[in-house]
C-alpha cells in the first residue's frame, strides 16, 4: 500500500465535477431534484 500513488491534482475539470456532485449529494439530502446546474463567476459587486 505505501508504493501506491495518487493522482491528487484538482484541476479545473474536477472542481467542477466536485461542485456538481455536491449539490446533487446536498439536493438528495433534503428530498429535492436537480434539473440543471450552472456555475458563474461571482461579479465583484456582489462581494
């Protein structure tokens, strides 16, 4: 086990599959669905 390695880069690609899979787990949770997601920028005004 101590020879294995992993591959613990996050890239853009999984950060963004993290955050999908997060709010899926979080909607799962609370008896709610997820029809669609989409992910922004926040605008600096809003900061």
């Amino acid at each position: 086990m101590a020879d294995e390695k992993f591959d613990m880069e996050v890239t853009e690609e999984r950060a963004a599959y993290m955050k999908k899979l997060l709010v899926r787990l979080y909607a799962h949770q609370i008896g709610a669905e997820v029809k669609s997601i989409k992910v922004r920028p926040v605008s600096k005004e809003n900061k």
